[in-house]
C-alpha cells in the first residue's frame, strides 16, 4: 500500500542512517479510524 511506498522511499532517499533499525507499524488505514477514535478526541 502507500504506507510501504512511502517506507521504501524514505530508506531509498537515506533518510534513515544506514544499519538503523526502523519500526513500521501499519495500523490499518483509514477503516481502523473508529477503532481508534477515542485516541483524536479532547478530554
């Protein structure tokens, strides 16, 4: 998906320092915004 895309253009772009260890965590998208939601909202 774009996520991954976005991934491999950032490591291909040197943006992480070489033999960095990166997290990519995808938490699903945009379907998994209601799973979430309590997380946006104030108070």
């Amino acid at each position: 998906g774009k996520s991954m895309h976005g991934m491999i253009d950032m490591v291909r772009n040197g943006e992480f320092p070489e033999g960095s260890k990166v997290l990519y965590a995808h938490l699903g998208g945009v379907p998994a915004l209601n799973a979430y939601s309590f997380l946006f909202k104030d108070g």
